[in-house]
C-alpha cells in the first residue's frame, strides 16, 4: 500500500487525511480529484436507464486484448487505487459499476483501452446478485474481488481508435 492510500484510509482522523491529501505531488492530488469527479458523473449516468448509457460504454459482447501494452501497468495501478480509495469518501453510492464506469473513463482519457464486464449470481443467500468489474490488458482495475462467482452476461469494449491499427 502506498503511503497516500495508507494516509487517506478510513480510520485515519480527519486532520490526518487532510494532511495527507496537501502533502501528496501535484499530479496526485490531480488524479484524487479527478477520480472523485468521475465516480460522480458515473453514478448520474448509473441513474439513468441502461439503454441510454450502454453506448457510451463501448461495443457490445467485444473484448479488448488480454496483452499487457508496455508502460501502462504503472497508470493502471494508480487509476485503480484511486478509484477504489476515492470511492470510499464518497456521499453517493459508489459501488462496482459505478467504479468501473469512472475506471473505463480515465482509461480512456489516457488512451487506453478496456473491458466492462457485467455478471449475475447467488449471494450467500441465493438471491440473485449483480457485479461489475473493469479489466485492461491483462489487469483487473476494479472489481476482481469476487468475480468468479458472477457469470458474466455482458461486455463492453471501449476500444481507443487507431490503437494497433484499429478502428481507423
């Protein structure tokens, strides 16, 4: 765990957080904010029906590669630990696909390409559950906990156009 996400964990008192969050770069504290903006504008897009959001997701039943791009591992690992932090000092329901729908959209401002994955399954209960997780390249960025229990019934490819030659 980073010292930003140790700092900024719940539990740590306010002041601490505070702290925290002024002491961390720039580019950081960017990223921070950003992230917080997106999980809200995913969670208004979550409001509306689905059929108006799911183009705006990518195509649908595609994948993208499961081949690592070099030099992405490090931005993913900060857009997932961001997404996952931020989502916990939200005042709004931040939960798996609202945190894969902000995920894919940072991604895709850097150029780089997704899959959103959507699963259905019994709960400890055996009533029917739901769960979304993001995945790019070989890496899971939201989600992965738990996601074999889910029997993925839809996917969408945010491809980025002109990567590798496609979609120009």
């Amino acid at each position: 765990m980073s010292v930003w996400t140790h700092e900024l964990k719940k539990g740590a008192s306010l002041i601490n957080k505070v702290k925290a969050f002024f002491s961390l770069s720039k580019e950081m504290k960017g990223l921070l904010v950003e992230t917080y903006i997106q999980l809200a504008k995913a969670r208004v897009a979550k409001s509306k029906p689905f059929s108006q959001i799911a183009p705006s997701l990518g195509e649908h039943m595609m994948e993208t590669t499961y081949e690592p791009e070099p030099g992405n591992k490090r931005v993913l690992a900060s857009v997932s630990q961001s997404v996952n932090l931020m989502s916990k000092y939200t005042f709004w329901e931040s939960q798996c696909l609202v945190k894969a729908i902000a995920a894919m959209r940072m991604l895709e401002k850097r150029n780089i390409e997704s899959t959103l994955y959507l699963g259905t399954g019994r709960d400890e209960h055996g009533k029917l559950a739901a769960h979304a997780w993001l995945r790019s390249g070989p890496y899971y960025i939201t989600g992965s906990e738990g996601m074999e229990k889910y029997t993925v019934v839809g996917k969408f490819a945010k491809k980025i156009p002109g990567k590798d030659g496609e979609n120009k």
